[in-house]
C-alpha cells in the first residue's frame, strides 16, 4: 500500500512539475497558445479581478501590459486533489519584465483536471504578485 501511494505522489509531482514548465514557456514565449490549457468551465483570480472561460482568461493574458517576460520558478508543490486523477500544483517565483529593473514576486495556484484524452486541463489558476 506504501509503495503505491508512494508512486503516486511520485506520478503527481511529475506531472505538476511537467504542467509548470509546459505553462511558463508558453506563456514567455507564446502566450496566444495558453488557450489550449483552459476550458469554457475554468476560472481564474488575477489579482482578485474573477475571469470565466477560455474567452475571457485568454483576453485577460494576452493584454497584460508587457510583451516579453520571463518566469523563474522557486518553487513546485504538487498534491492530488479529490476530483479523480487531478492535481493541484502551487508555484512561487520570479517575474522578470523587460522593461523593469527588479524581477517581481509571484505566487499562482492550478487545479488540473484529467481530459478523457490524456492531457490535463486548467480548471481553477489563482495569480498574485507578492509585494513587500
């Protein structure tokens, strides 16, 4: 019984960390192609402002008020959630903007869901700078 909760934690860390790096280079790179990752049914919190579906997420990402960034990632904590086969995985890290001097704190939270196909979906992404 160890054994097999021991590999699953091990298929749930892999799983996160692959999901973590997948994002951040899609979102430094080509931040369009997010779209893929979320469904009609996912939310997001962006700094406390509430977003519904694909639509309105991705229009919320794609005019954030910077072209280039890029995402150094602290740290990755994985746990499966109770919907059957989902992960929820919490990132801390760095933003470094272009166009600012300082790299800014960020802390974002994702609910993965299991698709029939395979893959995982975002279902639930809470985003916040970490100021002080």
């Amino acid at each position: 019984m160890y054994k097999l909760q021991e590999e699953m934690e091990e298929q749930v860390e892999m799983v996160g960390r692959a999901f973590v790096e997948h994002y951040y280079h899609l979102f430094d790179t080509d931040r369009s192609s997010l779209a893929s990752l979320y469904h009609q049914s996912s939310m997001l919190t962006f700094e406390g402002q509430k977003l519904q579906g694909v639509d309105d997420i991705c229009a919320k990402i794609n005019q954030l008020p910077f072209d280039k960034c890029h995402h150094f990632i602290s740290t990755i904590d994985t746990q499966p959630s109770s919907f059957a086969g989902g992960i929820t995985v919490f990132v801390s890290g760095s933003l470094r903007l272009m166009c600012e001097e300082h790299p800014l704190r960020f802390s974002q939270m994702f609910h993965l869901i299991p698709t029939p196909q395979g893959s995982f979906y975002v279902q639930n992404d809470i985003f916040r700078l970490n100021y002080g």
